[in-house]
DNA sequence: TCATATAACTCATATATATATTATATATCT
DNA sequence: AGATATATAATATATATATGAGTTATATGA
C-alpha cells in the first residue's frame, strides 16, 4: 500500500470502496448522472479522487451488481436505464404456454385530465385535488382482452401527456422519456390477488368473481420524487411467479 | 503474472476464476461439500490448485453473490444451507400490517402413507404409484385458520416420516434434516391465484369462490433429487409480495 | 484455576503491475 | 473513396504484496 490521502470525504470505519460507491451512488441520484450517461473511466474516477484503481473497480462492480451501472469491454460505464422488463408482469404468460412470450397490445379508451382522488394523490405526494393525467388501457391478446390498466399521472411533471395528439405506444413509458423528456428511473411494485367485480368481468369476458391478479406499481422519476401510480387487473389463469429457494 | 500451471482442467476462453467457480459448485452440488461444512481456506485452495490467492477470492466472491457461500471473517467459508425464510411464503402478511412478522401455528390432521397420484409421481420423478407420506397441515393465526398445506413425500427417501412417534414442527424440514438426516438442497415454487372451492371455503371459514394465492413447491435433495411436492393455500387478502424495478 | 497475553489462521481492504480482449478513432495505402 | 493497418483507450483477467481485523487455540503467569 502507498500513495496519498483520497480527495473524497471518507468517514471512520467505512471502506474506501464504499465511500467511491457511495460518491456514484450520489451522482446518480441527484440526476448528475443520468441513465444512458457514460461515467468517467476506472483511470479518470482514481485519478480524480486519489484512490487505487482496483478500489474503483470494487466500487464500480458492486453498483454493476446492484444493476446501477453496466459495463462494455472497450467502451466503458454506462448508468443503468430501468427495465421495465423485470416488472412482475413478465409472468402474465398469457397466451401459449410453450415458452415464447406473447406480445399484448394495446388501447386506450380513457384518457383526461382530472382531479386526483384523496388516496392517489397521497400515494403521489401530490396536494390534495391536484391535477392527474388519468389514463385507461385494455390489453389485448390477439382478440381477447386480458388486462386492464389504470394509471394517474401527476400532471404537473408531463406537461401534454393528455393531449390526444400525443400517441401512446404499448410502453407508455417511452412517451414519457423521449417525448417529454422525463426520466424514469425506478418502480415500486405490489402484487396480490382479488376476484373480479362487474365492470372488470366484463371488459375481461370472465364470470363475476373469477380470480385476478393485482399489480399496483408506483414509479419514480429523479430526487425520488413519485409521479406515476398504475393499478393493472390480469386474469389469475395465465399468471405463474417462478423462483428458487437455496 | 508468474507462477505456473493451474492443476484444474481448464478450458481455452473460460476464465480462470471460473473454473475455480465450477470446481467448488461440482464439490456442492455431489455432496462432497455438504450444506454447513467449512470449505479449505482461499490459500489452500490457491496452493491445492496452483492458481493465485486473488483468484480463488473472486471464484469465492461470486459463489457467495449466488448465495451458495458464506464467509466469517476470521472463521472461514461455509456452504449455505437453504433457507426457508425466503419463501414466497414469507409474503403472506397474516396478522397486523404493522410490519412484525407473525407466528403461524400449525396442526396436522392428516398424515398416511399411501400410494401417490400419478401428477405428484411424475413431478417427483417417482415411478408410477410410488409410496408416498401424505401430510395435511393447517396454519392458524390465533384461532383463524390462514392456509392449507398439502404435501407429498418420496417415503422411500424419508422413512419412518409417516410414524405419528416422530413429531413435527411447524417448520417441517427440521425433522427431516435434523431427525431423518436427509439433506434438503433447494427448492422450486410457484405462485399462482384461483377461487376458493366448498373444502377450501369451508376449512380456512372464508366464503365459497373467495381469492386464494397458491404457492406450489418442489423441495430437493441432493443430486438434483426432488423429494416433496407441496401445494399451499391461502387468503389472498392477507398476501402481498413486494419489488422494486430498476 | 482463571484471567490474560500471544500466536496463528481466517477473511477484508488497498495497492501495484502485467497482459489480454474489445472497441474506436486515426492514419495509410491502393 | 474505401479497405486496411495502427494506435489508443477502455474493461477483463491474473498475480503479488502489505496491512487490518476478527476468531480461536495455546501458552503464560498470578
């Protein structure tokens, strides 16, 4: 061990690599670093911070770990986008079994601009009556519909979401990003089951009380500020939640 | 880079730690290394298979990320045993929201050997009408019945399981590691939703077509050998699983 | 006997260095 | 202009070494 003191705030008892993780870890969250962005090379960050750099490796390969940053042989580190691909919807296997996962389309018969209800601007840590983008969708495979899929926009942070001109495409969230311009960087989301009420049964075409699936999600753009909250409704018989215990 | 060849069968393009990697997995996988056992030390690694000390930690490192290996500083590298407690299981929220998990008791009406369906034989890799323990469990929170348990056990693989001499506790797999001696390596769940039927309805006292979560599991022993087959029922409404997307 | 110091062994942290692989930009040649 | 070689920069792999910190057994001394 040799070289000189690290130019980062440390703290007692934290190790270094920590403190480099932690020091990333910031720059992300503040916005500094924006998903897509390509951070400064392993050589830059020790360079510029005065540590070793098999320190900013460690640093750099937990938060590779923990999916913040991904990197490419040659190119270098990028800050993670979110991947709606691992939402719990993935295991709406609607559609064959046989494996191939099956594309769900979309529409869209209500979409308005109105006041939030009490429990949804809560959820939002939006005031009270505050304006919503308020959007329904029905997924669709083939000709039988699916799901459903409620969601509130917190109106204030996308501006023109609700005009009809804006065209939404299956993932919403791609309107919102590189339309509006608004970055999406992560989600909270809850499952649980209930059993079909009128409306729901037959806009699904399944009998009144038939068991559905229920994912309440609730995203974040930056500074962890909430802006997006998403109840989808799913028919329980083409829903199946793998994993393994070790 | 100095020293000389690795003693381990390598691969041309496989990466070293890697191969340091599979040759620890295989140890676990055949039983040589057995759930709880001490594994050598990074240096006699290093020295039994002729590769650097930093190579065995990162071989070390990834087997832990994978949950295979614990380490205690100053003690040494253990292989993991299963652990329960990251079930699925552990999502059914029974009992107060408020947060602290709550006990469930169990009792267990039914238990005969018997001679196994053949969907449970199959899935036990079992021959056709293969002896089986047939269990019955019910959990209780309080006085509230909460969920129905069914489990199938390979009877060759646990004997004397079905003797109502041997107790068993509201973990089962504790009588069967520690009083039976078979390990249990693994297990497989699924999770899916459906409607409560008469039986159902009638044991757990919610009404008939209430939603249920079901939670099926395949347990393992060594050698990739399932040994249970499982099915859980419980009321939806007191179920919901909890993640985050990035 | 009992407490304490010590030694030995473990993993954890931190650095340095050499070489390989992958990707990209630049210069060169036809 | 277009193909090809070359240089440069990034991460990946592999090793070596030094020091710190937690654990355990052993020796030591009152």
């Amino acid at each position: 061990m040799e070289t000189g003191t690290p130019s980062i705030p440390s703290a007692p008892g934290k190790p270094l690599y920590r403190v480099v993780e932690d020091y990333l870890r910031r720059e992300i969250d503040s916005g500094k670093l924006a998903p897509g962005d390509l951070i400064p090379s392993e050589s830059e960050l020790a360079t510029e911070l005065n540590v070793s750099g098999g320190t900013v490796k460690k640093a750099i390969e937990n938060l590779v770990w923990e999916r913040r940053l991904y990197r490419h042989q040659g190119k270098g580190t990028y800050v993670s986008r979110i991947d709606f691909n691992n939402s719990l919807f993935r295991f709406f296997s609607y559609g064959t079994h046989s494996g191939n996962p099956v594309r769900i389309h979309k529409e869209t018969p209500v979409r308005k601009l109105c006041e939030g209800p009490p429990e949804i601007c809560q959820k939002l840590q939006a005031p009270h009556q505050s304006q919503m983008v308020y959007i329904e969708r029905v997924g669709y495979r083939g000709e039988t519909p699916v799901l459903i899929e409620k969601c509130w926009w917190a109106a204030a942070l996308v501006p023109g979401l609700e005009s009809e001109e804006v065209h939404i495409p299956d993932l919403m969230y791609a309107v919102v990003v590189d339309q509006l311009k608004v970055p999406i960087v992560r989600a909270e989301e809850i499952l649980t089951a209930e059993i079909a009420d009128q409306t729901t049964a037959t806009t699904l075409k399944v009998d009144l009380g038939a068991p559905l699936v229920v994912l309440n999600r609730l995203t974040y753009t930056q500074k962890n500020r909430p802006i997006e909250f998403r109840i989808t409704r799913g028919r329980a018989d083409s829903f199946s939640y793998r994993t393994e215990i070790r």
